[in-house]
C-alpha cells in the first residue's frame, strides 16, 4: 500500500471502499493514475463532471470568477447566481430556484416546500412525502427516510416521519397509496439510478402526475443523477411530458463543483418566504460560474449526441455474449452481466477503463462529451470482459 493510501486509511473516515488506485490527473474523459497509467473514464465522478476534466471553458469560466469574487453570502446580490436561476427557468419553464450544495439538499429543500404548501393549502395533517421502493434520494436522515431501500437505513432510525414507499410502475398500488394518506407530495427518479439504472414506465408517471393534479400535492422529480443532460434530455421528465411542480438537481449540475439546485415550478414558487430556508454557501458565485458554462453548453446539438451514443452503447451491448440485458436512458446505462458486476469492474480498471455499480449492474456514467473513439474503445473492453 502507498504512503498516499496508509495516510487515507488511519486518517479519513471508513464510509468509502476505495479501488487501489491513486488518480492525478484528468482530461477529458482521460484519467491517469500516479504509476502515470492511463483510464478511460466511464463514471464522471459519479455522473458530476457532465463534460469532462478539466473542459477548458469551464476551466477559465470558473477561474475568472475565482480571481473576481469566490463567495459573499447570500446578505447581497452576486451575479452568478441570479444568472444561472434565470438560465435554469428559461430552459425549464420553471419559475424559481433555491440553491444549495449538494442533492441531498435539493431534496431536503422539496420536501420543506411540499410539507409547507400542504399545510397552507390542504391542512396541517397533509404531511406525507409519497416515494417509491427501489429510490435514493440521499444520505441525510430525512432524505434516508425518502429512500425506499431498507438496507441504507441500518442503525440510523429514527429516520424522519412522514414518508411511505409504493412500488415503482404499479398504478394500482400507486392510487391505494394516495387514498390511504394524507399526501404533500411524491418524489421519484425518472430513471432510478443507484437502485438498477430502471426507467420508470411512461404511464406510471403520467399516473402520478394525473394524481398530483386532481389531489393538489406536489408533484417533485428528483433529477439529482438524471438531470443536466444525462439521459439525453435536459431533464428526464422532458422524455414524459409532465410538468412537474418542483425539479431537484446537482451532480452534474456544477461540472464538478459542489451544487444542488430546487427548482420551483408556478404552484410552489411563492410557497418559501423570507427566513423559511437557507444555506450559507447556496448560490456561491464559482459554483454558480461552472454551472452556468455546464447549462449553457448542454445544447440541442450535445444532447443529439448523448442519444446517438447511447444507441451505440445500447445496440453493442445488448444480447452480447455475458450480457443479460442493457437498461437506462441516454449516457445512464445499466449492464445486467452473467458475471458479478464488480468483478467485471475490477477486470475492466485492469484493462484501463473505469465504471461504475449500481445494485447488481455494472453502471455507465461518461461524460456527455465522450469522443466517440474512446466511448467505442471502453465499450469494447467491457464486451469482451463480458464474454470471457
Ligand atoms: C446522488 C443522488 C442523490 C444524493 O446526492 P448528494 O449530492 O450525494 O447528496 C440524491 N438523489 C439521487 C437520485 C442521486 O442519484
């Protein structure tokens, strides 16, 4: 073991299953370890650094704010900050943003929001988040308590109140969960990530924006990994065509700067009022400067790619030898292998190319901007681990 990895070891706190391997530097969809071995980058730190290391543009977007104004709280106007909110809603039609650092607290944020429109609205016992079994939602222990998998919670209860699980795609199941509760709102993932890389079916979520309507709750889509570009769609709920009432994001959001973003739709625009919500470094202006070059470079043209590529992924993976099935929308894609997926993982990063789990499937996350070749060379060498 390295000097570098004893230090992480005795020093940083268990919570992370590290690979052995010490990266140093990025770019592109390129990353090289300290042995100066090269990897083709297939996660994206976690489907966070949306165009790559290092994007030169983002790079110099980010660093001119550095040398102008690194942060200010949120007592005074920064630039930034109203730009990127005024970006977001014109490529959402959604009417306003609450920022803060992380996905977790995107979520955190809907919820607050649902709970306190429920209780203006309906009453104060119309406090029910509804999710779905399968979810994640994040690690704090209210949105710990949104995600609908057991084995996160552990030794953590009690988790906050107030929230019930029902079963993806069961319409049936869906409405005796609404009847049966005082419902603020539900939250659910288009394509649920950490649970499979599942698409939800299109007419469960239509279902559940029907319900939304009809029963006023909140109807918030958690985008925090589906989001920015990653399934080919701006956001996923752009493939349903629903109009959700709130929108959370982060990963990919800030290119690799810490962001999260709430976006409120025209129901629960008014819903937070002064001193309701906040986050000391929410809205900073150099994540708001990243996020701003990421948004801005999501365009038609790049999204056509995504989708173009992830048809390549699809069509050469799907029925490949070792290949049980493929899932997922866009660059979020899902491998369901004859071998267990970290040991086709950990074969792979031998070979040079860098994925992902999620559950029992090995997880594709690349940069939206992957050039093709790379993207052709990685899929290569997990078709043949596959096989062998
Ligand atoms: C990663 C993730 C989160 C949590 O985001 P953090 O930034 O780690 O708090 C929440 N929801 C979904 C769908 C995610 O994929």
């Amino acid at each position: 073991m390295s000097y570098l990895m004893e230090t992480d070891k005795n020093y940083v706190a268990n919570t992370y299953n590290r690979f052995p391997i010490e990266i140093v530097r990025g770019c592109g969809s390129k990353v090289w370890d300290a042995d100066g071995k090269r990897y083709i980058d297939m996660g994206s730190g976690i489907g966070v650094t949306a165009l790559g290391l290092c994007d030169e543009g983002w790079q110099t977007a980010v660093t001119a704010q550095l040398g102008q104004l690194q942060h200010m709280s949120n007592l005074y106007y920064t630039e930034p900050c109203a730009k990127l909110a005024k970006l977001l809603c014109h490529r959402t039609g959604m009417k306003k943003v609450f920022f803060g650092n992380s996905g977790a607290e995107a979520n955190e944020c809907a919820i607050k929001v649902a709970r306190k429109y429920a209780a203006e609205k309906k009453g104060l016992e119309y406090t029910t988040i509804v999710t779905l079994v399968n979810s994640f939602h994040g690690r704090t222990l209210t949105t710990l308590a949104a995600t609908g998998q057991d084995h996160f919670h552990g030794l953590f209860r009690p988790l906050t109140p107030g929230f019930v699980h029902t079963p993806a795609n069961d319409i049936e199941a869906l409405r005796r969960t609404v009847a049966e509760h005082k419902v603020a709102g539900i939250l659910f993932e288009c394509v649920q990530g950490e649970g499979g890389v599942i698409p939800l079916e299109p007419d469960f979520v239509q279902e559940m924006a029907r319900l939304a309507a009809e029963q006023d709750f909140l109807l918030m889509v958690d985008e925090v990994q589906t989001g920015n570009g990653r399934t080919g769609q701006l956001y996923a709920y752009m493939h349903y065509g629903i109009t959700p009432d709130v929108v959370t994001t982060a990963k990919g959001l800030g290119g690799g700067l810490p962001i999260g973003a709430c976006l409120l739709g025209e129901k629960a625009e008014s819903v937070l009022g002064y001193g309701d919500h906040g986050s000391t470094y929410g809205g900073n202006p150099v994540c708001c400067a990243g996020a701003y070059y990421v948004i801005s470079h999501i365009t038609d043209a790049l999204l056509a790619q995504v989708r173009e590529k992830s048809d390549y992924v699809f069509s050469t993976l799907s029925g490949a030898p070792g290949v049980k099935s493929v899932s997922g929308k866009g660059l979020m894609i899902g491998i369901e292998t004859e071998k267990p997926a970290a040991e086709v993982v950990k074969a792979c990063m031998a070979q040079g190319v860098l994925c992902l789990t999620a559950k029992t499937k090995v997880r594709l996350l690349p940069a939206l901007n992957i050039p093709m070749e790379l993207l052709k060379e990685a899929v290569e060498v997990i078709r043949r681990t596959c096989a062998e």
